[in-house]
C-alpha cells in the first residue's frame, strides 16, 4: 500500500515540476571559481550521511580554494565539523535567518533522494548556480542538474558523484575528521575525573542504533565488555546518545566490572573520546563511522543495513555479519519477526574479530 501511494504522489508532484524545468535552464559543468565567492552544502540528515560528504567537501574546497564555504547542518550535527579548514561557517537549519542573511553563490544539495525539502532550500537561497541529483524531477529546483549512476554505491561514492559529474575531481574517498584542542584538554579533564590513564587499554563500546534492528542485544554488550576487562585488563567506557542513558545503565547493571558511562556528549567531545580508543565496539551507526574517520579501530555488528553503502571506510575495521536469506533488508522492523541477523552474532564472533584487531594493532 505505501509503495502504491509513492508511485501516486511521485506521479501527481512530477507535472509542476516537468513544467518548472521548462523554464530554469540547465548547465553541464562547475562555473569558473573566479565567479564563486560564497558557497553553501546541504547536508541536514544524520550523523553518518555527514561523515561520509567530507571526502566531497573536501573536493569542492580544493576546487574553489579562495571561496567562503557555509554548511547547512541540523541541531544534532552542529559541531561535527565545526574544527574542520575544509568550511568557514555552519549555519543551523530551522534557525531564523540562517539562509536570509547570506548572498550564495553556489549552493550543493548532497541529497541523493526524491525527497524535495533540501531541493527547495536550495531554490530559496536565490544562488546564481545550485546543484543536485536529479531524481523523480526534483531537479526543477537546480540549475545544474545531476542524473545520477543506476548502480549502486557506498554513501561515499555515491555523494562525490555530484561534484565529479560537475568536472570537480576527487583525490581522497576516505573521510577524515579533526578534533579541536579546545575538546581535546575537555576529555582531558573527564579522564581525571574518572581515573583513566593514557597508558590504559580504552576500549569503547557504543550500543546506539537509528532502528531497532541495527542493535545487537545488550547483554551480550556486557559480556563483551566483561571479556575485555578480565582478559586484557581494559578500561571500559559505555558510549550512547543522551536517550540510551536507560540501555547504558542496564548494560552496566549486567556487568561484573565497572564500566563509564557517558550519554551526554556533544560530538565534539565525543570525537575526542574516540580518538582516545585502542577500539570501538558498536552498532552500524553514525558513531561508527565517526570513528573511522578518526582512525580508530572498530569491530561493528551488521544486520539489515545495506552493506555496499554503510561499510565503514579505512583500515582496521571488522563487521560481524550473518550472510542470511534476508540479510539486507534495509528495515527498521524486522519481517520475520526473529531478528536473526542480529540474534545470531554471538559474544565469541565479536571478542574473536576484537582480539584480531588489537593484534594487528599491536604488532
């Protein structure tokens, strides 16, 4: 029934928006960077879809070096990238007047959806040139329209599409994250407080997850945990958003050995922790690749996710997952109602990948 009402809304949108085309021009290439003076990226959806556009933010910096680059970012993802020399400003989405008080230039929708909300952000904005994939005619609302590639990419790839389309070349496909000095003396100051020494092997373990279905059992978290600390004599420290606080304190609950807990930190503060850690253990989450980005290692659990897009990038990074019939998904609920994907993961497939991981790492 909800594909049927797509396919109805999709079709009814698709006649204004074939007639809008009609009268906004198209280009096919990146203007000259002696017209750009200010620019503006897109980028309002989670975490990790943040993550992974640094490798196209970074190829348009380096494509307009003398350019002033604004990104548009939700609450959640403000400091993300508020240390990165790849941007000059963020600007918060929903904020009164957060586009009005700019004059644009160059606006880059990263979306890669039929969804209209960013393309329509993009039109506001009155920029000379604005980019975009367009998908199911949203491309009424660009100038410089992009059909994207029918086959399937990694949310990396898939992103810098729309600059290499445009002519705009792309020397790094690895994300990369930098942390300021400012958070670095913070986790500095928490580490004091709660007893942990550089010298300390510091293993994170992060049980957020978007669905339900992303989330291994939280019991086998503890037990996990438990391991690293009577085998390998870690310090433990229970990551999650500020609304996990009730899984983190069941976790430790089920734990023989103490753990920290934090599930208040700004994600300035939480790419400090990270850069800290000899490992993370976690979901496939925004955290994930944050991690990776930092270059951290990571053993990650994998369920209905869409591997080829969500793997994380970089060395030293091991996903546990089950090759199941209906592995893949890509649902928030599961179908068949057992949750194989993740049930199956067992402690011993997560502290055998971990252990790998740290050898490697030690060697």
């Amino acid at each position: 029934m909800k594909t049927i009402l797509k396919q109805v809304y999709l079709f009814l949108r698709s006649i204004p928006l074939v007639l809008l085309k009609i009268f906004i021009k198209s280009r096919n290439k990146a203007p000259d960077p002696t017209e750009i003076k200010n620019i503006l990226i897109i980028r309002i959806d989670r975490i990790g879809d943040m993550v992974c556009s640094v490798p196209t933010i970074e190829s348009i910096r380096r494509f307009y070096p003398q350019a002033k680059i604004s990104l548009l970012v939700n609450h959640l993802t403000r400091d993300l990238l508020k240390d990165s020399p790849l941007i000059n400003n963020i600007l918060i989405y929903g904020q009164h007047g957060a586009l009005n008080a700019n004059r644009f230039d160059l606006v880059f929708d990263l979306i890669k959806d039929y969804t209209l909300q960013t393309a329509w952000l993009a039109f506001l904005t009155r920029a000379r040139y604005r980019v975009g994939f367009d998908i199911a005619h949203r491309g009424a609302f660009f100038n410089l329209r992009i059909n994207p590639r029918k086959n399937f990419d990694h949310i990396v790839d898939e992103t810098l599409e729309l600059t290499e389309q445009m002519g705009i070349c792309s020397l790094n496909r690895i994300p990369v994250l930098c942390v300021g000095s400012s958070d670095d003396k913070a986790i500095d100051q928490f580490f004091d407080k709660t007893c942990i020494k550089k010298t300390d092997l510091l293993i994170g373990i992060q049980v957020s997850g978007f669905y339900p279905t992303q989330r291994w059992i939280p019991q086998r978290f503890a037990e996990t945990a438990d391991y690293f600390v009577e085998k390998l004599g870690a310090k433990i420290i229970l990551l999650g958003a500020k609304t996990d606080e009730g899984l983190l304190r069941y976790i430790q609950d089920r734990m023989k050995h103490q753990a920290v807990l934090c599930h208040n930190l700004s994600l300035s503060h939480l790419k400090a922790l990270l850069k800290h850690c000899h490992l993370l253990v976690c979901n496939n989450s925004g955290p994930l690749h944050m991690a990776a980005a930092l270059g951290v290692p990571t053993v990650s659990t994998m369920g209905p996710t869409v591997a080829y897009r969500w793997w994380p990038r970089g060395k030293n990074h091991i996903v546990v997952r089950k090759e199941l019939n209906c592995i893949g998904c890509n649902s928030g609920v599961c179908r068949i109602k057992t949750h194989d994907c993740m049930q199956l993961i067992t402690v011993d497939d997560v502290i055998t990948a971990s252990l790998k991981i740290l050898h490697t790492k030690t060697v």
